[in-house]
C-alpha cells in the first residue's frame, strides 16, 4: 500500500531531481547504518516525502553530500541526512515489516514470511524507540484485518483506519507545535493513499477474490471519490507554514500521486 507518494520527475527541474533524489539517498544510506544492509529493500518514496516535509516545515537547509552505495558503487551521487532521516528510517523498517506479514497472512507467500523473519529484530528495535507509532501501526493493522474478514463494504471505514495509522507516522514529537498539523495531513494522505490501492487492485482482487472495499461501489465513482480525499490532504497542506521547498512538495502532492493512476488509465485506453 505504498509507493504512490511520489514525484512527477518530468515536471522537476535539474535541481529539484537532484534534492528529491538526495533525500531519498539519504534515506536508503541511514537504513543501512541504523538497520543493516537487508533494510535497505524496503526502502520507500513515501518516507522520503516524510523527510522533505518535516524538514521543508522546520527550514531546514539541504546540505548535499556525495556518496557511493553499493547500488552506484562508481558514480558519486548527492545525499542529505536531515535530522528527520532516523526518524523515517524507523518508521520505513517497522512499515516494511509490518507488510510483510500482512502479505503472508493475505496470500501465504513464503518470501514474505521469509522477509519479515529477516527484519524482525530490527523492526522490534524501532518499535521499542516508537512505542506510540507502533502501537498505532499494530492496531489499525488489526483493525484493517478485522474489517477484511467481516468484508466490510464501506470504503471510508477501512480508509479512515489507515488515515490514522499514517497520521501517527507523521507525528515524530506529540508534543511539537506543529503536531495537530501533522496528523492531519498524514490522516488524509493515507485516507487517500488507501482509496488509491484500492481502486488500482480492484480488478486484480476481483480476478482473485480478494477484499477490497470498492467492489459495491460503481467505477465512475472513483475518480471523484480520490480527488475528494486528494482535496481534503491539499486542504491540510496549504494550511501549513512551508518555509522551504514548497514547489517540490507541491509536484508530489498535486502531481506525483497521480503517475501510477495516471499510467494505469493510459494502458487501458490503449487496451
């Protein structure tokens, strides 16, 4: 349910490609240090945008660094750690984790199982150092479950439910002045980050008889229905005092969501 918070690279210019991409390196780099090598698979766009917001929020200013990785071991390549980067290393592992033992019980695929093992010990390592973000992950996670097995069929529930997993996520301090704000904003992304799933996999979930709460919903109803959540997460956004790199940001949240659902309705005109 991750891997739509993204930037639209075509609508970036040189410089915004190279931050967007120095905050994603970052990323990847402090999960191998905090979490070991393995964690570096479960690296994700979603908890970068995390790290832009919450240091674009403070001002904080990108330092850029060149960097080698296994990944690109002959070409340097910048990368910023902000002070947020831990924080969102943390919370990208316990997510990845916690995923991976959603798709196992979903689908009973051995590799996930296999993953999740793998990440455990550190996984439970940030959810000691997280204990309200985790307790929040776990929960809505059952809540989730629970609603798949009674097949629930009014999608806002079970999107609301994943709105306030996300909105815990993006509160690293409860007590921060900019907490309420936080919250909100991560509550309607995820609302809208489930509906998105959710209409992308209906026909896969349909083909293999899986949950997904849309199925009593018409199909010309879910454009409109993502564009309200995307609406309401907008509505939060403008409302925060952004004091750096608001075009970036504003290209993920008004652009960059939209790719996947975007190239998805490109094959099928072609179809």
């Amino acid at each position: 349910m991750f891997g739509y918070v993204v930037a639209n690279m075509d609508k970036l210019t040189p410089e915004q490609r190279e931050l967007y991409r120095a905050y994603y390196c970052g990323l990847c780099a402090e999960l191998g240090r905090r979490h070991g090598q393995l964690s570096r698979t479960t690296l994700t766009y979603d908890m970068a945008f995390l790290i832009l917001l919450l240091s674009s929020l403070e001002g904080e200013e990108a330092a850029l660094k060149p960097l080698r990785c296994a990944v690109h071991p002959l070409k340097k390549h910048s990368a910023f750690i902000s002070t947020f980067t831990p924080y969102a290393a943390d919370m990208n592992l316990i997510l990845a984790h916690a995923q991976r033992l959603d798709s196992w019980e979903d689908d009973r695929k051995l590799f996930s199982l296999s993953q999740a093992r793998l990440l455990e010990s550190a996984a439970l390592e940030a959810e000691k150092a997280h204990p309200r973000q985790a307790g929040a992950i776990a929960g809505a996670l059952r809540e989730l479950s629970l609603m798949e097995k009674e097949d629930v069929t009014n999608p806002d529930l079970p999107a609301s439910c994943f709105g306030r997993l996300l909105g815990e996520v993006f509160v690293p301090d409860a007590a921060s002045a900019h907490a309420d704000a936080l919250y909100g904003m991560g509550f309607t992304l995820g609302r809208f980050i489930y509906m998105m799933d959710a209409v992308l996999d209906l026909k896969d979930d349909l083909k293999k008889k899986r949950y997904n709460p849309l199925i009593t919903t018409p199909s010309d109803r879910h454009e409109e229905i993502l564009h309200l959540h995307m609406a309401q997460c907008a509505a939060c956004f403008e409302k925060m005092e952004i004091r750096r790199n608001r075009e970036l940001l504003e290209n993920i949240l008004y652009s960059g969501v939209w790719t996947r659902y975007a190239a998805r309705r490109r094959r099928e005109e072609k179809a």
